[in-house]
C-alpha cells in the first residue's frame, strides 16, 4: 500500500522486560478481555477456595500479588482491597476475608514515580491503611509452583499473578532499531516525525519525545499535515501539561494540577468528575453517574457472574486445522481443492 504521508499510533502492550517466562504466566491488564479475564479468574478462585482440601492452595488462591506500583497498579490494589472488605464477606460468608492477602510489589523506592513523592506518600498511606500489603524496592525475577520469586530470594504463593509493571509501544515490523528508543517507541522530532523517515510520523504512546500528550499530538500532526498539504511549515509540538490524578479507592485518590496538589475526597471527586466528562453521550453519563452513586451507597458491586466466551464450531475447527503438524504440506499439495465455499 503506497502513502504520501505514514501515521503511526498504535499504541501500547505490556512491558514484560524480556521476560518470556513471566509473560506466559502473569495476567496483564491493557485491555477490556484482559480486564474480563482478570474478574474471571478472581471469582473462580473464590469459588475454588470454598471446596478445596488444602490449607496450602486455599491459600494460594486468596493470595493476589500486583507487580507495577504505577496508577494501574494502585487502582487494582484499592479496587481489590474494597472487594476484600465489603464483597467477599456478603458473597462467601464461609471464606474469612483475613485469609484472603493483597501484594503490590514495587521494584523503585516508590509509588507513582510519575507523581511527586508527597503524592506518593499519601497512596502508600491510604494502601496500607486498607490493608494492602506493599513491597517496595522489590523486584520480581520468576514465577514457578504457583510462587511469585522476588530477586532477594523470597517467594509470594499466589493463582492470580497480576503484571501491570510498565508497556512498551507495538512493535512495527521492518523497522531500523535505531528509530527505536527506550520501551520500543519509536524516537520523533518536535513535528512528531520520525528522526531519519521521509513522511512517516508517530503519535500517542507508541513514540517518544521529550515533551508529549497523545491527544495533543494527535491534534497539532493534523493541522500540520494540512499546512503541509498547502505548502505552508509545520509547527513544533509544545506541551501543556493537563494534570495526572490516580484514584485508590472510596474517598482516596490524589490530584496534582500545575502547582496545585490534593489528596482525600476532593482529589476522589475531582477524578470522578474528570472520568464523566470523558464518557460519550449523555446517557451513558447518566447511566455511569447512576451506578458509581448506588454503588457508593450500597458497598456492592452488581456485576459478579463468571464469564467465559465461547468461540463458535467452525472457529474451533479452523484452529485446529491451522494447528496440525500436516496443514502447511495438505495446503500447498491440495491447493484451492481443499476449501469450501463457506470458507
């Protein structure tokens, strides 16, 4: 496909550091099956740890390690630390919450690295005052027999293995790893084109530069592009820093606007408010204002059915055939004899 001008935005996956193992085995969080996937398992741990033998794997299954203290890590441990105290004694009243243990481990001094250290303070606060347990300048190395292994020696038993420690931009095939900074973005300019490439730019979280917001690129490379298409010179990117807020849980969050920080309710509210207004329509604005007020009144969540999608016959069929060890000799002797109209 020829183009006068190449837009790359593609975004984000989890940054697993090389770590092939790791990868195979945490669960991460960058997107809305892995967030379902994630429910899922939490439930089905629960439901397993009502029926299970042993004192050893119950206690594997109630054990939830979270590595990666960023925003996403302390918004799960918050979330999971309130299905800890008001879900799970209305839900399984025969599973004492006490047993059930909430890691957050960190391999930096801190929490929220990207947030100023009186921020930080006051999650790492909030944290443990909900009960979360949170390791810093931890790292972890390996995961084998249902252990989180830290790099100090130590383990963590633990089923549900939660890696949310960092992304690295989607990597693009053929492309020179010169271009390629730190986390795979790739490296541009102050007109967000790519250092070295004729018409060819990046946006978003999958470049670099010094200073950058993903929608304010997006925005400033689209008029560029029309000044380019009417002859006239682009415009540097200059950043305007909009705020960075993480919310831990009923009543905590912190908020740093500018030169103006806060924490507590008013940090909490101002991340709701925030959130609202980024909902398209407005009656999904309603809808989710109705249901965070019903939930905040009510200590429940509504959603708790355990949900696995089921793919459709001539899928499974299809996958199956791709995974014979015969499939790529059957496809190039057989030819086109071998499909059906229906494929």
């Amino acid at each position: 496909m020829q183009y006068d001008y190449l837009v790359l935005a593609a975004g984000t996956t989890t940054n697993f550091f090389g770590n092939e193992h790791v990868e195979g085995e945490a669960m991460p969080m960058k997107n809305v099956s892995e967030a379902m996937g994630l429910r899922n398992a939490l439930l089905d741990n629960f439901e397993r740890a009502l029926t299970c033998a042993g004192e050893q794997e119950r206690q594997e299954l109630l054990n939830v390690v979270i590595v990666g203290g960023g925003a996403t890590g302390v918004e799960i441990a918050g979330a999971l630390s309130e299905m800890k105290n008001f879900v799970l004694p209305k839900d399984y009243p025969d599973l004492p919450s006490s047993l059930m243990h909430i890691y957050l481990v960190e391999a930096g001094p801190r929490l929220l690295p990207a947030m100023s250290e009186e921020s930080s303070a006051h999650v790492e606060k909030y944290l443990r005052g909900m009960g979360v347990n949170v390791l810093l300048n931890k790292m972890v190395t390996d995961y084998k027999d249902h252990c989180v292994i830290l790099k100090d020696g130590s383990s963590i038993a633990t089923r549900t293995f939660i890696w949310v420690s960092g992304v690295a931009a989607q990597p693009v095939g053929n492309l020179d790893p010169s271009h390629l900074g730190r986390g795979r973005r790739i490296i541009v300019d102050e007109f967000n084109q790519v250092k070295g490439l004729d018409g060819v730019f990046s946006i978003g979280d999958q470049c670099i530069m010094p200073e950058g917001d993903p929608i304010q690129q997006g925005t400033l490379l689209a008029k560029n592009l029309k000044r380019l298409a009417e002859g006239q010179p682009m415009r540097p990117f200059r950043y305007r820093n909009l705020g960075t807020m993480a919310t831990v849980g009923r009543n905590r969050a912190v908020a740093e606007f500018s030169k103006m920080k806060m924490a507590g309710f008013v940090a909490w509210f101002m991340w709701l408010v925030v959130h609202l207004r980024s909902i398209l329509g407005v009656r999904n604005k309603l809808i989710v204002m109705f249901n965070w007020m019903w939930n905040y009144f009510s200590y429940s969540q509504s959603l708790r059915m355990i949900i696995y999608a089921k793919k459709a016959k001539e899928v499974i069929r299809r996958e199956q055939r791709l995974a014979s060890t015969h499939w790529g000799t059957d496809l190039l002797s057989e030819g086109a004899e071998d499909e059906s109209p229906e494929e």
